[in-house]
C-alpha cells in the first residue's frame, strides 16, 4: 500500500513529466535572467519575460492552463449558458490583456508620460530617421509572404522590426491571434537584446569619421509647442489612419499629461506605479507563451529568425539613411543617430550614445538621438495601423 502511494506521488511530480523540450526552454529562461541580472541587458524587460518563461515550462504547474467550459440548456429558461467546469491557470487570465489588446495601449501611454518628445519638435527632420528605420517591417513582410506565411501573418511577423513590443502584440492580436507567442517573444527579447544587436550593425555601416561627428546643440523647446504637439498627431493620425489611434492617442495622452501641468498626479501615475504593473503583468505573460510544445518547432523558430532579420534591417534603414543626411548636411548629422530610428526607447538612442563615446569621447548624442526614437515610436504604431487597414478585414 506504501509503495504504491509512493509510486503514485513519484509519478505526480514534475521531475517524472519533465520532457527534453521542457529543460531545454528552462535553461533558455535561465541563460536569459542571466543577461537581465549579470549582464544588465534591460532587466525590467527581461527578468518577467525569462521567470514567465521559467513558469510556463515547469511540468504540471498549469499557470497558462485555459479553463473548462460546458454549454449547457438552463432547465427553466431553455437557454444555452456556458458554465465554468474548472478555472483556468493564473498567468492564462493576466494574458487576457495581452489577448484583448489592453496591455499595449497603457504601456504606450506611460511611455508617453516618460517620454521628452523636445528633440523631435527641435529638429523635424529626425522623423526621417525614423521613417527610414520602419523599411525593415515591410521588406520582411514580403519575404514572410514568399516563405508561405499568410497575409495578416506576414504583417505581424514584420512588426517586430519596428522594436516595439506592444506594437507588435496588439498588431498580432488583431490579424494573427495564433502567433501571439512566438512574436511576442521575439518582440520583446530584440528589445532587451538592443545593446547586443545594434552595434555591431552600426560600425559595419558607419567609417571612423561619421561616427566622431560632434553635432551641434538642439533649440529649446517651449512649453506651448510641447503642449500643442501631441493634439495635433493625435489628430492628424487618427484622420489618416483610424486604426492607429489606440496607440498613438494613448501614446499623445500620456506626454501631454506630462507637458501641461496642471495633472502632475495623473503622469506620476501614468510613468511610474501603472507602468510598472503592466510590465510585470505583460513581461510575465509574454514569457509563459513560450511553451516547449509552441516554441521548439520550425515555424515558431522561422518566426523568431524573421524578427532578427526585421530589426536587423531597420537598425540599418536607419543608418543608411542617416549617412545620406550626413552627406546631404555637409557632415553635420552623425549617422548613428539613424539607428535610433527603430522604437525601442530610450534603449537604441543610449546605444547610439555609447558608440558615439566609443569614437569620440566628447561626443554626446542622446538627446540628438532621442529625436529618431521618438519618431520610431509614432512610425511603428502608424505601420501597425497601415497593416491594419490593409488586412485588418
């Protein structure tokens, strides 16, 4: 009787129904929290998204597990009701935000909050950069099209060359709802992998020279055109392209509680105590997407290939571009900036920094940089509601 209660016990352990796809995602989550802690690679990304990772792979523990529903006829009524047989995981209700394109829009609104959009206001021409930085998107959706993937996949594949995480899931969430997981992943570990990515695509692209380019200080901003920029994009977009507006007018209302003054409390909130909880809430169920059995095959695997090939190509629209306003200025852009292009902020504009101070110590670039960014991050959500329209139905 012992032994087989023991036996039972035993086979009821995750250590019995531990699978090699299972231990080879666990040491994945493990080499990730090891870049997020040792490394510094973007922690609050990257330490949710690897633990959720983690979650999601232990045998049994049923976190992402989807509840059991009956439909059955209400005796008195004769109507069909669904009743809930058994509740589903924890980490499968907190990823309803993801699902339900509710996460994306309030992390666009705190990076809004958090963000000096001065820089692009100062110097227009940046959005160029940024501009330039989306081609990655689309010339990866072509070449998901030609591998056989489907319209609305490609679209949502190519996204994740814009380094916009909630771009691209609320994109995905929209036309492919399938492929949440792995884009998800990809996504959000490009962001992270930022400072690992984009230089050495930046010094291939750039001479010795371009990049000591010490560019001159931007014009002060005021107050007023800082408070009538984001009513103006939030209009202008959202006349142009419907779909959009979710992210940019989340994204507008976040700066301009920022800039006007007088609802100092709301952008507290907004940049720091609402921010954090959706990123603990996205990151951790971002991570527990990725499942042994969702990511250890070749589609899922092509998917996350695409997004390093969509990012890769937009760090170097970006730069190309900016050498051609280098060119076009007479040497007065530095073409680094142009990597900021794509919409991971403030994480590529700090890149483009630190390989600026490589080439030239006296150089600083952050907040010329922080122009491109900003315009990335506008230029993503437009490309996502351009992808929208066209297949959104």
């Amino acid at each position: 009787m012992f032994i087989d209660v023991l036996k039972n016990y035993l086979e009821g352990t995750g250590f019995a129904n531990i699978t090699v796809g299972n231990i080879i995602m666990i040491l994945i989550s493990f080499v990730l929290l090891y870049l997020a802690i040792k490394k510094g690679f973007e922690p609050l990304l990257l330490v949710p998204i690897a633990f959720g990772m983690l979650l999601a792979n232990l045998p049994l523990a049923g976190l992402m597990k989807e509840p059991v529903v009956e439909y059955i006829t209400d005796p008195v009524t004769g109507e069909i009701v669904k009743e809930t047989k058994e509740l589903g995981g924890l980490l499968y209700y907190l990823y309803q935000g993801v699902k339900l394109g509710i996460y994306p829009p309030l992390i666009f609104m705190g990076v809004g909050a958090m963000t000096d959009f001065g820089p692009l206001i100062a110097n227009p021409s940046s959005i160029l950069l940024g501009a330039a930085a989306q081609v990655g998107i689309f010339i990866t959706f072509i070449g998901a099209v030609l591998l056989g993937f489907t319209g609305p996949e490609a679209a949502s594949i190519g996204i994740i060359g814009g380094a916009d995480g909630p771009t691209a899931l609320y994109l995905t969430s929209k036309l492919a709802p399938h492929l949440l997981g792995p884009i998800a992943v990809a996504a959000y570990s490009y962001m992270a992998l930022v400072p690992i990515i984009q230089p050495p695509i930046m010094r291939a692209l750039t001479t010795e020279e371009e990049r000591k380019v010490v560019m001159k200080q931007l014009r002060p901003v005021s107050k007023k055109e800082k408070i009538i920029f984001p009513i103006i994009i939030t209009v202008f977009v959202s006349l142009l392209l419907p779909d959009a507006t979710p992210l940019v007018g989340m994204l507008m209302l976040g700066n301009l509680m920022r800039e006007c003054g007088v609802v100092d409390r709301l952008s507290d909130t907004a940049q720091n105590a609402l921010m954090n909880i959706v990123v603990i809430f996205l990151g951790l169920t971002v991570g527990a997407t990725a499942s042994a059995e969702a990511f250890l095959n070749v589609r899922t695997l092509s998917i996350i290939a695409l997004g390093l090939v969509a990012f890769s190509i937009g760090t170097a629209g970006g730069i190309l571009f900016g050498k051609i306003m280098y060119k076009v200025t007479g040497g007065k852009v530095n073409p680094l900036i142009g990597s900021a292009g794509v919409s991971a902020v403030p994480m590529a504009a700090r890149v483009s920094q630190r390989v600026g101070q490589e080439a030239n110590p006296s150089n600083f670039l952050l907040m010329h940089a922080m122009g491109p960014n900003v315009a990335g991050v506008i230029g993503s959500a437009v490309a996502a509601g351009l992808l929208l329209n066209f297949f959104g139905g």
